[in-house]
C-alpha cells in the first residue's frame, strides 16, 4: 500500500502545497498567497491539510512543513524573514491542535536538502553540502547519512559566515558576509555597479538603465553570450566559491548540490563554481575530488523535502 | 574486569604513549623522540605497542593514533606537517602487521575533541565544538552525540577557511585564512606588530627585542596585568570570535571547548573570546547562549582521545 504525505513551502510570496507519495511523486500541488501574522499562519495550514487531501482522493500519515528562518528543533519558528510577525512561535504544537498527525516543521534549507539527498541531485551521498543561492544564501547538511540540524535546529545559517571582515556593511549590520557577494542579491549589485562603469552595455541596454537591472537581464545576456556577462559570472562564481571552500574544510562533503532560484542560470554557473573551488582549495594533490552539482529538484524541493522528513517521523 | 587501551600522539618532536584504562584514567605514560620517515614511524609505534604493555603490566583490547594533518578515513596519513615525509602512507594497515590488534588512526584534533566530549570540558553535550590554537588552528566536532569526521577524514580542517580574502598571504598560499590570525603564530605576529609600533613595553623589555617576543612574553605580561598585554589579547580574541562564530552558523553547537597551547593563558582569554563571540553573533535575542569553556584534558588530550577511540572499536 502507498502511504502519502502533505509538504508544504512557506515561502517569501506563496505557500506550497503537495501531497506526495512515500516514493517520492508529487499526486497533487496547490498554491495558495503566503498567510499573515501568527493566526493566518496556523488556520491556512490547518485548512490546507484538511482540504489538499480530500482533492487528492488519498489521506495522508503525516505533515511536514519548510520555512525560511531560525526554526528550532521543537518546531517553533524563531525569527523567519519570510512571516516576521512570527517571532518565538511554536508552529508545530499549535497545529497539533487542528492537524491530528505527526508534524514536522523546519528550515526551507534542511527540507531541500533533504528532497536532494532522498529524490535528486544527492541520491547516495552520505555526506553532502546543499547550497541554495536565492536572495540570500540557505545551506544544509546531510552528515554521516543523516540531516544535520545542530544543536537548536540552527546549523546552516552558512550565509552569515564572514568573508571579507573589512568589506562593506550588509543590511544584517555585519561587515562583508558571504551573502553579500555570493546571493542573488549580491549578483543584482555586482551587475548594478559594472554597469555604471560600463562595463555591461548589453545588459544596460536590456535594463534600460543599472538601477532597473535584475537577474533576468544578465541571465539574458548569458544565454546570448555576451562576454561581458560571462566576465561578471566568473567574478561571481569566485566570491561563490570562497564561502563554499571554507564549507569544504570544515564539513568534508563529498558532493556539493546547488540550488536555489540562480540554478536557473544551470551549467555556466555550475562550472564557474566548480573551477574556483578546484582552484582555490588547499591540498588537492591528496583531497579526492568534489563535484559541484545543479540540483534536481526545483523551486519545489523545500515543500518535496518537508513531505520527505514528514514521511521519516512514521517509517 | 578493567579494559585497557594504548593511545599515541605523534606530535612536531615527540610522541607520547598512554595506557589508558576504559574510565579513562592514565596507567602508564612514555615519552619518545617523534620518528622520521616511514620505516621509523611504523617501527616506533610497533615497539612502542609492546612495551608500553609491558612497562604497564597489563594487556592492552585496542590501539589509537592521533596525528596532525589529513588522515583518511581508512587510517592513511594523507599529509602531515609533523612528519612531512608521510604522504598517502598506509599507517594503520602497515601496523596492523605488527600490532594484532583493532588500530585506528585519526586526526589528532579530532582525536581531542573526542577526550574532551568522553571526560573533558565537552561531557554531555551532543553538540560540541572543539577548537584548539596551537601553532595553527585545529578544530574537530561531535555532531548529534557522534565524532564527526566527513565523507574522506578531513572534516574540521577550519584554520583555513577565509575571513579576510583581501588579506595578507599565508604560507599556505590563502589570503586571510582564520589561522593566520588566531593561531598562537598569529598571536606572536600581532605582539611583534604592537612592539615594533611602540604598543608593548613591557612585553618588548621582557623579551629583549620585537623579533624575541613569543607567547611566555605576552602570558607574563598578562599575569602582571600589563594593561597593553590585554588590550592585545582582546584584539586577538576577537580574532579567534571571527572564525568561531562562522562555525557556530555553520554547526549550531551548544558548547564551544577552547583547548591547544594558548589555553595557558587561561581565563582572560577565554572571557574576551566569549565576550566578542556574543557581542558578533547575530540572533541574538533568540539564540540560546552558547557558552565558551576552557579545555580540560591538557597536552594529552590526543593521546587520551586516541585511546577512548580505540575503545570505541571493541565496545
């Protein structure tokens, strides 16, 4: 008999919806605007749990769900950028008050990882690195064949870890982290400020002007092989790789998965990545090989993911 | 009955053997020239195996090494700084031709980390970070109640991950690499700086010139309350705070042991190290306070560490 599982991404705009068999096929998907503030929260999911499975036809053994942010290990979101009105909230023991089956909540991150590790890009790999670069940068961990939360349920905040200690100051008031440079966001302002140099005249004219340049214009420009946007990914794809060569010594990983929206850039990028992160770790006479890999799973590995761990709680 | 077990420190000039017993407790103790070259090596260990046993009257179940460097999880010493012409140098299989016994050899911090965690300052804790300043920096974790050591053995090799990149080159080749700051080199190299600036008269009076200052020099002047010794050290505990607070994102651990040859110094470094760890932490309003503790097993802590492993393979 097929078990089934409810995963759901609460994300920046919309919250995710699936239900998804213990193989892993996604049976049914929903999409819903993001909910606000503390209540919203707990009645849209309690809702959604109730109303995805009678559209599905299948009810499901447990429920898992993915949010960006501090989220400890007891399920209670402690700061979530994506719902700030949730501060020190206990989300999964207010839904074991409507949604009478184990439930698991958890960082976004920690649940893609894990869609990696169990269905895509990381199938196999006891020890993998799973690096999303979105508008800022989430990580996760699989070590030793297990997800990796840390002692709280922190582990991953990898986007905090500083880089360039007397860089510029970024909006979380700490000089020169990671997620400065190595984002999205880092991209959009790395391209804002070759173009006002000039140094992007194909991508400044697709914008119209350097304030209005966003990801797609250089993307753009990618795909249509402009050398100056080739310049500013390989640029990128260094600062990429410094943060993701000091992941390297600390965890050891033996496959590195990237994820997150700037996988839509695909193989360029990946083999950016990949060549400064040979070039520039130490020890690679003895250090076996580590593949930097594009992610499998798209923008629906997080709500993926949490149907995965959801489905771990019962087996 | 008691169980005993041998476990060895190779270090940068000796190599110290220890009987231990399975509570932990030193039995027998023996100090050694460390060997050179590979003959050496595998004959020290295998003399050393017998008359230790010998010399402490009782049988010994199992054998650990401990070693700086990168060890493979298969007990190859991949590199090792303390004896250079070790490399990809099958040690535990060469041992086990003389030693017929379970032999495990391991990184020597991480062979520390795991002291500390088994009768140190690290007991009880799941979720432990070791971080030893010596002439560099070694770092090792316990992860979820397990010693963690990566997909190939190198995992906790943290001096070198980046917190300057537009910094000075270390001999490593890396610019700003966390060790070139926070080891006990680092901290000889900032008090040679502050000497040779006028900053340290006591110390460079101490120590005759700038070029002769080394780490007794600043621990005297910091015993004396040398105002201009503590301000240097809370330069470089904030040094130290850099690095150890991207392994706090990157692990969420609940504890953090300070060990290595800088912990002489004591109490003073480790309350400036925790007063800029929690100063630099972000989230700090919903983070639980990690503390920062003094290692508590000394200069044998690999040694012991290498032998609470070698328990672990029999037990």
């Amino acid at each position: 008999m097929t078990d089934y599982f409810a995963g759901f991404d609460i994300g920046g705009t919309k919250t995710l919806a699936l239900v998804v068999s213990d193989h892993g096929e996604i049976v049914h998907e929903r999409r819903e605007l993001r909910p606000h503030g503390p209540e919203e929260t707990v009645d849209q999911l309690c809702s959604l749990v109730s109303e995805v499975q009678a559209d599905a036809g299948v009810a499901v053994s447990a429920v898992g769900i993915g949010i960006a942010g501090a989220i400890s290990r007891s399920g209670s979101v402690q700061f979530s950028p994506n719902i700030p009105e949730l501060v020190d909230f206990p989300l999964r023991d207010l839904l074991a008050g409507c949604v009478d089956l184990p439930t698991i909540v958890d960082n976004d991150a920690t649940a893609a990882t894990w869609a990696e590790h169990q269905l895509g890009a990381g199938r196999g790999v006891d020890d993998l690195l799973y690096v999303a670069l979105g508008t800022g940068i989430g990580t996760g961990f699989v070590l030793d064949g297990r997800i990796y939360r840390g002692a709280h349920g922190f582990a991953g905040e990898s986007g905090h870890i500083v880089i360039d200690r007397h860089g510029g100051t970024h909006i979380s008031g700490v000089r020169g982290p990671w997620e400065m440079y190595a984002s999205g966001s880092g991209l959009g302002a790395l391209a804002r400020e070759w173009a006002v140099a000039g140094r992007l005249p194909a991508v400044m004219a697709a914008a119209g002007s350097a304030d209005a340049i966003r990801g797609e214009h250089v993307s753009g420009a990618l795909a249509n092989d402009d050398p100056d946007a080739h310049a500013l990914l390989d640029v990128f794809a260094s600062d990429v790789a410094v943060g993701m060569t000091n992941l390297m010594y600390v965890l050891d990983p033996a496959r590195i998965v990237l994820g997150g929206g700037l996988v839509d850039i695909g193989e360029p990028l990946r083999a950016r990545v990949q060549h400064w992160v040979d070039k520039t770790t130490l020890g690679g006479a003895f250090r076996p090989h580590v593949p930097v890999v594009l992610a499998e799973m798209g923008s629906r590995s997080a709500a993926l993911g949490a149907a995965m761990l959801a489905r771990a709680l019962v087996s």
